[in-house]
C-alpha cells in the first residue's frame, strides 16, 4: 500500500510528513490552482488587480471624513493609517472566507483524484499573498502622491506578511475543517467578519480604547498581525520585540491548532462532500 494509498484510511488522521510530501509533488497542481484562482479574479475586468483595491478605497475615503474631524490631526495620513492595517486585515478575512468556498468547490475533485487534502486552502493562501502584493504597489503610489514617506522599514514587510500568511493558513484551515460537516460555518463566519473588525484597531488607534477595556481589545490576536504590518508602513519602525514575539507566537500557535484540527477531520471529508 502506498503513502498516498495509506493517507486515505478511514479514521486515519493525516501525518505531517506525508501531508508536505504531497504537497512537494503536487507544486505543478500548486501552481495551476493559484493560477486559475487569479486568472478567474481579474477575467475580462478592465481595472485588473485594481479592483482589488478598490473596496478598501472607498472606505478609506468614508473614514477620512468620519474620523479626520475625530482624530483632529492626530494621525496624519490617515489613509496610509487605515490602508496599511486593512490590507492585512482583508488578506486574513479572504483568505478564510474563499478557503472554506474552495474545498466546496472542489470536493468532486477530492473525491475523483488523490490530491493533499490542504492544497485548495494552501492555494488560497498563496493567491491571497500575490494580491496583498499587488494592494501594497497601489498603497506605495498613494502614498507618494499624498506625500507619506516610504521608509527603509519597509523592508521588514516579508517577515510581517509571512506571519500573517501562516497565522490565516492555520485559520483558514481550521474553518475549513469545521465548515465542511457545518455549513453554517461560512455564513456565520461572514456574519461574524464586520464585528471582527471593528474589535480590530484599523480605522481607529487603540488608544482611544478607555484603558479599563484594553486588555480586551489586546485579546484579539489579530491586534498584533495587523500591527506587525503596519508599524514598518506607517510609523517606519521595526515592530516592537515584545509585538513581534506575540505575532510569531499567535501565528505558530494558530498554524498548530488548525493543522491538529484539519489533520483529525480530514479522514471523513469525502463522506461529507
């Protein structure tokens, strides 16, 4: 019996080692899945990638009316503020939400070729990072015609974007998991995305969060992904060590308990796609 034969046992929780050797032989499916996922994105739009950005424009002009006369100039460039925290913002809210739509789309697949069961959301997580890509390429332009400056700091995005990369792939993964035996999952999930955000400290700086509820506030682990993105934009600074070690442990933390969820389901997915 084979390692990919094995893999498929009843019961039989995915092993890690064999899970990574799948996904090294499948890199060529890998590539076609991140290729369909961006080519099906931005087919026959004439705005391309813009779009993209598009969403978040428009808030960000909603929120500079609203909250410039707030803030009364206590966050200058409020755009480059908000943009720079909401691109890692969305990057997790999409990621989760088309990960959950891409195992849907793709259980007859799943059932018709022996594939690693984590690939669809893998490969959410992969075009979910070329987009972010491209956002911060509109985010940069906006900020030199605005005058914001771009600071050497933004050379420490690779690390904060791998981060939020592995943080939302052990979400995604999780979610994914549970929404495949409930399907309430996904519209819940949607439901849930709004409130999620304005829990998150993106259109607003948290310390105007009264100090007797910012330890809430602090217990949201998106907090600090957000964070780790937006201090090398915004402020120009490398984030704090102590931001830092929480982002890396949140995100490690998170890939582990979605990967121990995923592992132990996966063996009953085909009985319920």
């Amino acid at each position: 019996m084979s390692v990919i034969e094995r893999r498929y046992i009843a019961g039989r929780p995915l092993q890690l080692r064999e899970e990574l050797r799948d996904l090294a032989r499948n890199a060529a499916l890998l590539y076609e899945l991140v290729h369909r996922d961006l080519t099906v994105r931005y087919k026959r739009s004439v705005l391309g990638f813009l779009w993209t950005m598009l969403h978040p424009l428009l808030l960000m002009l909603i929120f500079v009316v609203v909250f410039s006369a707030i803030f009364r100039g206590g966050l200058p460039h409020y755009e480059t503020y908000f943009l720079s925290a909401y691109i890692a913002w969305n990057f997790f809210a999409q990621t989760t939400m088309n990960a959950m739509a891409s195992v849907a789309w793709n259980g007859l697949l799943m059932k018709r070729v022996r594939v690693p069961q984590s690939i669809f959301t893998l490969s959410t997580v992969v075009s979910g990072l070329v987009n972010v890509g491209l956002s911060l390429l509109v985010l940069f332009s906006i900020m030199l015609v605005v005058g914001a400056p771009l600071r050497a700091t933004l050379w420490f995005l690779p690390v904060s974007l791998l981060l939020v990369g592995i943080f939302s792939f052990g979400a995604a993964l999780a979610l994914t998991a549970v929404s495949i035996f409930f399907g309430d999952v996904r519209e819940m999930m949607q439901a849930a995305m709004p409130a999620l955000m304005y829990l998150t400290p993106i259109i607003y700086p948290i310390e105007i969060v009264p100090d007797r509820y910012r330890w809430l506030i602090k217990l949201n682990p998106l907090v600090y992904i957000v964070e780790i993105v937006r201090d090398p934009i915004y402020y120009g600074i490398i984030p704090s060590r102590d931001t830092l070690l929480v982002a890396t442990v949140v995100s490690v933390g998170t890939l582990a308990f979605g990967w121990m969820i995923f592992r132990h389901s996966a063996s009953r997915f085909h009985a319920h796609l």
